[in-house]
C-alpha cells in the first residue's frame, strides 16, 4: 500500500469514515522541469513567442535573446538590451554614476562604464502552458549569469504584483514618482471628474463635452504631452513627432500621458556571481558557464551565489538529458513553420509615418496644434 493510500483508507467495516494523515514535508513539484534548460537563442525564438508578450511589436535596442527549451522546443524566451545612460532609480542605488559637476571626459567614460557592464532585461516571456510552474524566475537567473555581464537591470510595473525578478535574486529600489506625476494630475483633473487612470471613464467624458470645449481639451492635452515627453524630442522621431503628435487621436493622448505621468515601474538590479571577462574585440563577456545549462542548475546554490559547476552531474536527469539533446539536436535553431503569423507591426508606428507621409505630400493638413508648419 503506497503512502497516499495509508494516509486516506477507508474502513468499511465501521463507519465508513476517512481519516486523513497530514505530511508537513510534502512538497509540490513539476517533474517536467527535469527535462528543461537554457542556452542562448535568437530572434526566431523571440517571433515564436511575442504575440503572448504585451510589448509584442518592439525589442530593446541592442537586442540578444536566450531561450529556455523543452524536449527540443522553445517554451521561453528572455531579451537582453543596451542599458539606458541615465536613470534616477540606478542614481538611487549607484550613487557614484549620478552625473553632477562632471568634464567632458568623465562623462564619456561613465557611459563607457554602463554600456561594458551593465544590461536590462527587456522582454521574458514563458508559453501559457508552462507557466505557474517555477520556470520564470529560474530562467531568469540562469540567462542573467550566461549572458556574463556584471549588472543586470530589469524595469518592470508587473513586478509589484508578479515577484519572479525577486525570487531570481533581483534586489529593487523603492519606488519613485515621475517627476510629472503632480502635473499629469492637474492637467487631467482640470477637464474631467474620472479617476486620472480609468481611460474608458476619461473618454466618456470627453465625447459628452461640447464640440468647441473638446477642440481646447484635446489642444491643451496634446500640447502637455510634447512639453513634458523627452521620447518625442530625442532619436529619429525627433525630427517629425511634433507634427505627427498633432495627428494622434484624443484615447492616445491620454494614454501616452498616462505612461509618461502616472507609471512607475520598479527598477531592479542584479550584480552577477559568474561575470564573464569582457575583451573589447568581442561582442559579449567571455562566460565561465557552458553554453547550455539545466533549468535546475537554479537549486544548487542561493541567486546571488556563483553556479556549483561541479555538481551540474547531480542534477536530477541533466547527463541522459544533454546526452539527449545532442543525439537529437535540440538545440538547432528555431524555424517559424509555413504561414506563421508573427506578432503584427507596431500599428500607432506605422501610423505615424503614415501621417508624417501624407503631410509632406500636402494629402491631410496639420493641425498646427503644437508647432508650427516647416
């Protein structure tokens, strides 16, 4: 008789009543994380999966991709990128990065400093039916140490509610306002009664208000946005966003001013056990970990702790499996099968060129709203 089996039995000579016997011991698992690992990946691995990712149309600049894989498939994927120059919340934690009295020179090499060691993780995204099962978190640490630099960031609202970043062993700052939370309220507060965040309630009222009252709203809401906004004003957009921004419909405007006054995402950092040798004629730090490792790899030490090479052996099932992986290739590349429906283009992108387009061409008028005709 099995344990479970003793522990619920049944006397049917009696009562026929149950008793149930309590393992303080006992715990879940997810045997299938036996026949899991990760090992970098590219691009196609990211394709397979962004239409499950809600940032699905864009990548971070500089983008390298890791996957982790299951019996030959990817099942998910993680999206390093170049680290921004500037953010208050690194400021918070690495003081000594906070731009000041600085020369020109010193300036030049903290940026040096930040693009050698450190990256953020953009994008991680795991299949829908692998997830609740501990592999997040996992991945994410194991990636973080074989991607081999010496800090890994990530910026995540989700974070306050989903802590797999914290379980990989991500510490995290204290929140911070943006700097135009208390005008993002004002300016929203000043045309409607709706909770600033509940944009269906905002639009409501807006399409209730008189013709002429709608015309000032969306003018101020749009003039608002490009003061405060140093995305419109930086990059390649910076030589058409204004006229562009003067195209967007009033539901977007909210929105971007929404992101840009209401958000804010943690900031957490990672500070890398297995940091790699960086040798300036190569595009990523030289690792010390093999290129694939298992998914468990994570249980044999503590997230900040370097990886037990030497017990990589004992992990349960990890020598049949890499046996395994050779014999049937399981770390090809990833092909998108015929007619796979990738995640659709940036819509509001295309847009935007669109309109910048048809305003050049004299095909729609510029509103004239933020900035004047060229």
């Amino acid at each position: 008789m099995t344990e479970l089996e003793q522990a619920l039995r049944h006397d049917g000579e009696q009562d026929g009543a149950w008793e149930l016997r309590r393992f303080p011991h006992a715990r879940a698992a997810f045997p299938l994380l036996q026949e899991m690992w990760v090992e970098r990946g590219d691009r196609a691995d990211w394709d397979l999966l962004a239409g499950l990712h809600y940032k699905m149309h864009t990548t971070p600049v500089g983008a390298k991709y890791w996957r982790v894989r299951f019996r030959g498939e990817t099942i998910g994927v993680c999206v390093f990128g170049m680290s921004r120059p500037l953010l208050k919340e690194r400021h918070a934690v690495f003081p000594k990065l906070t731009p000041g009295q600085d020369t020109q020179i010193s300036n030049i090499h903290r940026y040096r400093h930040i693009n050698d060691n450190y990256r953020v993780i953009g994008r991680l995204v795991v299949d829908t039916m692998f997830r609740s099962g501990g592999i997040a978190y996992r991945f994410a640490n194991l990636a973080s140490r074989q991607f081999g630099f010496e800090v890994l960031e990530i910026q995540s609202s989700m974070s306050k509610y989903n802590f797999f970043a914290q379980k990989a062993g991500f510490s995290f700052a204290k929140p911070i306002r943006s700097v135009h939370y208390d005008k993002g309220l004002n300016i929203l507060r000043r045309y409607f009664a709706a909770h600033p965040g509940d944009q269906e309630a905002l639009m409501e009222e807006y399409h209730a208000m008189p013709k002429a009252l709608r015309a000032k709203v969306e003018r101020d809401l749009k003039a608002f946005y490009w003061d405060h906004s140093p995305l419109e004003k930086t990059g390649s957009r910076r030589h058409y966003s204004g006229r562009v921004v003067d195209n967007w419909s009033v539901r977007r405007t909210i929105s971007k001013i929404q992101g840009l006054c209401l958000a804010s995402p943690l900031y957490g950092f990672y500070r890398n056990p297995d940091a790699g040798v960086r040798v300036p004629s190569q595009e990523l730090p030289t690792s010390k970990l093999p290129p694939r490792l298992p998914l468990l790899a994570f249980d044999l030490q503590a997230p900040g702790e370097p990886l037990r090479l030497d017990l990589l052996d004992s992990v349960p099932g990890w020598p049949d499996l890499a046996a395994e992986i050779e014999r049937q290739n399981w770390s090809a590349p990833t092909i998108l099968p015929a007619g796979f429906a990738q995640a659709e283009a940036d819509e509001e992108e295309e847009q935007d060129l669109a309109d910048l387009k048809a305003i050049e061409a004299g095909e729609i008028s510029h509103k004239l709203l933020i900035v004047p005709a060229a």
